[in-house]
C-alpha cells in the first residue's frame, strides 16, 4: 500500500513585542516585559502543540516569523520553537524560514543562534534611509543602524535578506525616495520589498496626518503614482523583477511564504491575531492577549469548529490574491478548482476591464496591466460575486 503523500504547508508565528511600537503601526504589538514574554512563548508552544494530530498530513515548507519585532526577544525563545516544530512536523529539505528583524536589534551572537536554528532568510525593517524620516514614523534606529545590522547579518552567513521600504510618507519628495531606493539597491539584497505608506485610524500618525489639514503634508495620488512606476523601472535596471503588487526579488529569491497566502496555499498561524487557512477553513486567532492565552490551548479544536468557506468565497479569494502578483490567475486552475470555466463566472467582469486595458491575458493566464495595477483595489472589489452569479 502506498504511503499518503504529505500535503505542502507554510507556519506562521506572530511575536507581538517590540522595543516601541512604530507611530503607524496597528498590529497586535507592544513592549513587554521579560515575563509576560516568557509566558506568551508558553501559551504558543501549547497552541503549536494542539495541533499535533494532524502534523503527520503536512510537510512543512516555509515558516515566518512576524510581529512585532522577533529578533527584539531572546533568540533562544526562537530556538525552542523552531526545535517544537521540527520534532511535530517534517520539515521539507530545503524549507525557507525566514525571521523579520528590525536594526538596533541584532547582534553577532543573535545572528548565530538564527543561523544554528535553521533561520535561512532575515527580513530587516529599513523603511527610509532618511533619519528625519524614520524618526517621523517612530523606528528606533537610523540609517547607520541598519547598515551596521545588514554587515552583521552578512558575516554572519545569510544570503537571503530582504529589505523593506516605505513610500508616500508626509513631506517625502520623489528625491528622497529615489535616494532610499538606490541607496537600497546598492547594498544588493535578494529582495526588495516597497510599500506605500497606509495611515491606519488609531495610531499617533493618523492623529497627525489622517485627516484635516494634516492631510496635506502627504504625498498627493499623482505623486504616490509617480513614487510606484519609478520603483519598478528602477528595480528592473537593477535586476529586480516585480512579482507581486509590492514585492521585488531576483530570480529565483521570490518569497516562497507570501507566495502561498497569494496562491491559497495551505498555512498555519500561530500566536495572538495569527491568521490560518488549512482544508478550506479560515481561523484567526483572538488578538487581545488575555482572550489569546484562553483560546490558545484549544486552538485545534476552535479551527474544526469552523465550517470550510463556501466556494463563492473561494472563487473570490483566488481572484483578489492571485491578481497580486505579477503572474496573475490561471484559467486551467480555475477550472480545475472549482469544477467550472472561467468565463462562465467572470466574462462580463473580465471583457470591460479588458476594453479598459486594466487587464491583459496571456498563455492562459489573466493579470493586471500597470494600469490596472494603479487602481488595483477598484479592479479587485469588481470580482464579488453574488449567489445568484454561481453556476
């Protein structure tokens, strides 16, 4: 009798602590002390442990951990739970795990530990190599930092880094952002990953900037434009391929992680506001930290609980993920998802947006144009669908 195959899965764990929190940041994150750490890394351990009736069904393909800031807490708390999941799951040969780091944080012996646990790809929250603007946006480090940080991690043996950037900040010119992504570029990581700046309601940066007159030190939507198209063609010079919305990466330096959340892949998040989607179902775990720590112990047998989403939400979740990236979504999978053709579900949809230039299709597959792209979200609210629309 043949052997199951075993089925690919991504792991996320959330670290939601950090030296301060980022004025714009919303995440589930904050300073903490050395015990409520410590007893947050217990309650996740117990959450990672209730799922182990079911780990002999998945080999384990990308891990990622997020925050917060995960290279803020001791690396050896890292250890233990990369040790936890490898002795419950199996582990594919060459899984990317990667581990977000901001500068001021690291150190050689830090580095030494991720290395020794099998971290093999480090992303590093540079955001602008302007001091006054990273001291707008409340980071803890400077331009200096970071680069002291990139050379230890460097040494320290990673050849897999990616850098983030961040745009349309109050009162940055196209000057400085030019200046930040060369600057970037020339330090030559694998891969890039350039956002534009979103002012959430909540944080100390939308008190300032999110409406009123505030608003006017923001980068106008022409500008942002500007700031976007000139970050692609940049990129390209300098061999980064654009492939997702925001992500940039030389071949064959694609982030494997985001990658299955783009594609509806099967993932695992663990930790407080972790998110999960794994045999069709959805589950997110609580954010607040008290509910987190009662929940986490029955965490499997909360995400049974849930019922699998319907296949209208399927349909719609493969069109506004995979219409992200750069490859787009492919008619063949389509079908062979969902048991129907596409244009069956989508034609109208699809021949406006063509006759507008938004989309564009090629060897099977549908994606974004770049003008599509600057209006991305309009284009994805347009493929809701309706019960009546399935077929």
């Amino acid at each position: 009798m043949a052997l199951q195959k075993k089925k690919p899965l991504s792991v996320y764990i959330h670290v939601p602590f950090c030296a301060r929190k980022c004025l714009y940041c919303d995440f589930a994150s904050g300073p903490a002390d050395a015990a409520e750490i410590a007893y947050y890394m217990r309650v996740l351990q117990k959450e990672i442990r209730s799922f182990s009736a079911i780990a002999t069904l998945y080999r384990v393909e990308t891990v990622f951990f997020g925050g917060g800031t995960p290279s803020f807490v001791s690396p050896v708390y890292i250890e233990q739970l990369m040790n936890l999941l490898r002795n419950q799951f199996d582990f594919a040969e060459r899984a990317e795990i990667t581990l977000e780091a901001n500068p001021g944080t690291l150190t050689e012996e830090k580095l030494k530990i991720y290395r020794g646990a099998g971290i093999s790809r480090l992303s590093l929250g540079l955001q602008s190599v302007h001091d006054e603007e990273l001291k707008l946006l409340g980071r803890i480090h400077t331009w200096t930092d970071f680069l002291e940080s990139y050379e230890l991690a460097r040494k320290a043996g990673f050849d897999n880094i990616n850098i983030d950037l961040m745009s349309a900040l109050p009162r940055q010119t196209m000057a400085s952002w030019q200046d930040s992504l060369k600057k970037t570029a020339d330090l030559e990581p694998e891969h890039i990953s350039a956002y534009s700046l979103i002012i959430e309601e909540g944080t100390p940066l939308y008190e300032k900037y999110g409406e009123g007159l505030g608003r006017l030190a923001l980068p106008g939507e022409e500008l942002d434009r500007e700031m976007y198209h000139y970050t692609k063609d940049f990129l390209a010079g300098r061999g980064y391929a654009r492939y997702e919305i925001s992500n940039y990466a030389r071949p064959g330096f694609e982030c494997r992680h985001n990658l299955t959340y783009w594609t509806m892949g099967d993932y695992l998040g663990f930790g407080r506001a972790a998110a999960s989607f794994l045999e069709g179902r959805r589950f997110t775990n609580p954010a607040e930290a008290a509910e987190y720590w009662q929940a986490a112990r029955t965490s499997y047998q909360h995400f049974r609980a849930q019922k699998p989403e319907s296949r209208r939400e399927q349909m719609e979740e493969y069109m506004f993920l995979g219409l992200r990236t750069a490859r787009g979504v492919s008619r063949e999978e389509f079908k062979k998802r969902f048991g129907t053709p596409f244009p069956r579900v989508y034609e109208k949809t699809l021949l406006d947006f063509y006759r507008q230039g938004l989309l564009t299709q090629e060897g099977g597959r549908i994606f974004l144009t770049d003008e599509g792209i600057d209006v991305s979200n309009i284009v994805l609210a347009e493929f809701l669908l309706d019960e009546k629309e399935i077929v």
